[in-house]
C-alpha cells in the first residue's frame, strides 16, 4: 500500500517535524511513502505537462493522498492551487481516494487552506478526507501526539475505501466539462423539478470555458462572505430539517456547558474525524462495545489475531472484537469460538478505556471476571489506549 505527499513550500522546521512524524507512523503501519514537491509542476496553461502526467500517475497508483502547504496570504501556497488547476483536465477516477489535509501559518488562515483543499480534491474526483490547521504559536509538544493520531485515523480511513460522493459543486464541474454552458444547465434542473421556466430580466451570463475559474471565484467568495439566514428561506423541506436538528444540537450543547460535547459536534459537523469520548459515545450510540475499535493502535503488534468477546451486566449488551491483521473490528456474533471472554460492568468498561484501570487489575479487583486464556490481559493493555 502506497500513499503520495504533495508538498507546496514544506521549508519550515514545524512542517518538516510533522511530516517526519506522520511518516514515521505510517512506515510502521507497512505503508510506502511517496513525496512529490509540487513546485517542479509548471504553471496551469490549459494544457497537460509530462510533470503533471507523472504526478497524476503516481496518485493513481496510491491508496492515499497527504497535501501538506504553507499558508503565505490566508490560502493554500501557489504550487497546490496550480496542482488543482492542472488536475481539472484529467480524469477524475485518478483521484477516487482519501485525503489528508496539513496546512501551516505564521500568523492566520491555516483552517481556511484546509477547507479549501478538501473541497478543492472533491471537485475533482476525490474521496473525503481529515485536515488539521498548524500554527507558530501553537507549542508543538502539544501537536506531535495529535499527529500520530491523525496518520492513525488516515490508515484506517484508507483501508474502508470509501469512494467519492458526487456534491452539487462536482456535478456541476462534470457539467461543464462535457462542454455544456450554464443556461441550459439551469433549463435542465427546471425541467426536472416541474418548475416553468422564467424569462430572466437580465441578459444571460457568458459560457463558462474553464472550470479553473469558478475554483478560484469559489475561493474568493468564501474568503468574504457573510451569510444572512434569512436568504435561506427557499431550502427544500428536507435540508430546513437538518439545519433545524443542527441548530438544536448545538444550542443543548452551548446550555449543558458541556466541552467535550462541543469538541465532537464540531469534528462532526466540519467532516473530521474525532475519536469519541466516553461521555459523548453514549449520545450518539446505545452500544458501547461496537466503540472500542476507536481504541486499538495497530503499530504495535500487527502480527497479533484473537477473538474477544465481551458482556456488560448492566445493559446486557454482548459482542466480540476481532483483531486481525493489523486491524479491529465490533461485530455482534461470530461463528468461530472466542479466545477469552469479559464479564464486567459499563462503569468497569469505562475506567480501562479511559485507561484509569487496567484489564489486569481490573481482573485482580473482581472488577472483571475472564473466562478463557488469562495470559492476554498484558498485551490488550498494550494495544488499546486512551482517547
């Protein structure tokens, strides 16, 4: 398995420590690490380049992509937009897999990049992806754990091979690129709504000829734009609904002043992927074992293959956790027969995920009752850690 850095002016002793980290993790997950620096790419003439050939080449081969840039002025450095400028003539398949977003700034703007470029990479074919936003005056003692975390999260984002869900920005990219003009576009989502199509009031707005110039005008608007809820009044049924459920989540979480809570709301809510804390686990699920694989770090033993099974006596809630190849997984049965099994409480299953007590001494405290093959108990202490 092979994943592909692109790298746009990476010169910083901050963005070399964390590319040193994410590689690190990544190679002791059995991954090869490619690195292309975009600045070799020449600048977007409309036309392909034997540079951008080869990079496209390389990014079809990769189960992966890490886009890693500087933040000079409040956006993605040069190289990068001139990388998705070039990537807007080639098919989008070759760029039907994850990506991981790391942007860096020495003053602001780091999230913004990040957005940009997730949406900038669904445009043009690709799958969903993480971000995280670096600054200077963030301690990097404080980032170098977070990092291992997120190269973690990336492997196994990778290994579901999750393909790409068509948003109305990429559909509208694929329109244009069969060579269709805005007009029709609009006649043509009319007819299928049943709505009649009204005679515009103002003269028409010119064919669009590259798909570069909306990128770029979507970038600028972002950057600007002050949204007025009211202007929203037209949303379909469906989309005031969500809105609706959205806005009461977040004001439940404002009035409990619960800080955890709002942490995962907003790793929900921007896309990235955020282990769940204990606390938070049982708002959104009433299985608590099916969250344990959150839990499991692959790096140390990949070699290691047992069946788990699990009961809790205050919810009677049952469940195995395969670990095999590198890898965790919850399902609710299994034929084969389980290596070991635990009986314990919620409260019991809490504490060792939160690592505040051990499956050993847990074990030793009549805390956890085991049935079946004692001698594990060290190594799941091993590789399960805390959130």
């Amino acid at each position: 398995m092979k994943i592909t850095f692109l790298l746009a002016q990476c010169t910083t002793q901050y963005l070399k420590d964390s590319i040193a980290i994410i590689t690190k993790v990544l190679r002791e997950l059995d991954i090869e690490v490619e690195v292309a620096e975009l600045y070799r790419l020449p600048y977007f003439n409309g036309k392909k380049t034997k540079e951008m050939d080869q990079l496209v080449e390389i990014i079809d081969s990769s189960k992966g992509v890490i886009a890693v840039t500087h933040v000079p002025m409040l956006s993605m450095h040069g190289a990068m937009q001139t990388f998705f400028d070039c990537a807007t003539i080639y098919d989008p398949e070759k760029f039907n897999k994850p990506i991981l977003a790391l942007t860096y700034s020495e003053w602001l703007g780091e999230n913004e990049a990040a957005e940009k470029i997730l949406k900038n990479w669904s445009i043009i074919g690709g799958a969903e992806g993480y971000k995280l936003g670096l600054n200077k005056n963030i301690d990097f003692s404080h980032i170098s754990p977070r990092l291992e975390r997120l190269a973690e999260d990336f492997y196994r984002l990778i290994k579901q091979d999750r393909q790409n869900i068509a948003s109305t920005e990429r559909q509208l990219y694929n329109y244009l690129k069969s060579g269709q003009v805005l007009d029709s576009l609009g006649s043509h989502l009319k007819e299928k709504s049943g709505l009649k199509e009204q005679k515009p009031s103002h003269k028409p707005a010119a064919q669009v000829k590259s798909f570069v110039d909306i990128l770029r005008q979507e970038n600028k608007v972002q950057e600007s734009k002050d949204v007025d809820e009211e202007a929203h009044s037209d949303l379909s049924t469906k989309e005031q609904t969500i809105k609706e459920i959205a806005n009461l989540l977040k004001k439940q979480v404002i009035e409990e002043g619960l800080e955890e809570e709002k942490q995962t709301f907003t790793a929900i809510s921007s896309g990235v992927y955020k282990k769940p804390t204990l606390t938070s686990v049982s708002q959104f699920s009433s299985k608590r074992l099916q969250q344990i694989p959150h839990y499991f770090i692959a790096k140390h033993d990949k070699s290691l293959e047992m069946i788990l099974k699990y009961t809790i006596t205050n919810s009677n809630e049952e469940g195995f956790i395969i670990i095999k190849d590198g890898d965790c997984e919850y399902v609710e049965n299994v034929e084969a027969a389980a290596i070991v099994e635990f009986i314990l409480s919620e409260e019991t299953l809490t504490e060792i995920l939160a690592k505040k007590i051990t499956y050993q001494k847990a074990f030793m405290l009549g805390k956890l009752k085991v049935k079946g093959n004692f001698a594990i108990l060290p190594k799941l202490d091993q590789v399960f850690t805390s959130v």
